[in-house]
C-alpha cells in the first residue's frame, strides 16, 4: 500500500470560526460528524467512537495531538484489537469570505490489509464527510 496521505480539500461559505466549533466542539460535531461522549480540543486528550464501513463496526480510539486554536487540530486514529496508528489533520485557512479546509489522513498503510481498512473506504468516508455532512451542517 501507498505511504502516501490521504489529502482533501474543501471551500465552504462559512467564517473560520464557524468550521472551527464545527469540528471541535462535541454537540457540533455530534451534527455531522459522530456522536462523541465526550471531546476537548487539548493536547492529550483522549477520545473513542464507534463506525463502520456498513458491513463491520469498528471501535475508534484517538488522541489529540496537536492544536492551534483556529486553525489546526490533529488526533491519532486506530482501531481497537487492530495493528495500525494513523494521524487524522484538519487544518483551517481563509478564503474570501469563506474558509478553506485541507484535511489530511496519515498512516493508512499501517492498518491491516482487510476490506474496511482500504484507502478507498477512507477517501469515500472523507469525501462524504467533508463535502456533504460538514458542507450541509456549515452552509444551512
């Protein structure tokens, strides 16, 4: 498998710090992306939910490792029971009246090689994510 990230962009019409609670504040992100028991924006903490790729639910065990407030926030994504650590970075720019979204997805290639763990799942599930669920959620 490629070493290669997974990279997205996205323009949504939508202010920075729109995108920026949209992604980092719980009941937000409970909108569009997964239903969280709980998530902080600091360095360490640590965060679980559950997804799947329609045939298999999967544990989902993170840690935040990185944010610049309004801008940057990064997390380890793994699975439980699963060989694999990947890095999931959401970084935020200005663009005219709106904001940019470049996400980025590291380290798929250390995850097994089963069928829910294919570089295809995830650039399905990211493009969903970011183009319709968030895009819908930013521009109601």
């Amino acid at each position: 498998m490629s070493t290669q990230p997974f990279v997205i962009e996205r323009v949504y019409a939508a202010p920075i710090q729109k995108v920026w609670e949209a992604i980092t504040v719980k009941e937000k992100m409970k909108e569009w992306y997964f239903d969280l028991a709980e998530f902080k924006p600091e360095v360490g903490f640590e965060f679980e939910f559950t997804g799947g790729d329609g045939n298999k639910e999967f544990l989902h065990l993170c840690r935040v490792t990185k944010v610049v407030e309004g801008k940057t926030i990064a997390y380890t994504w793994r699975y439980d029971g699963y060989e694999g650590n990947s890095e999931v970075t959401w970084e935020l720019f200005p663009e005219g009246e709106g904001t940019k979204l470049i996400l980025t997805h590291s380290g798929l290639e250390t995850f097994p090689p089963l069928d829910s763990f294919k570089k295809e799942n995830f650039v399905a599930g990211w493009t969903h994510i970011t183009g319709i669920s968030l895009k819908e959620y930013l521009e109601k």
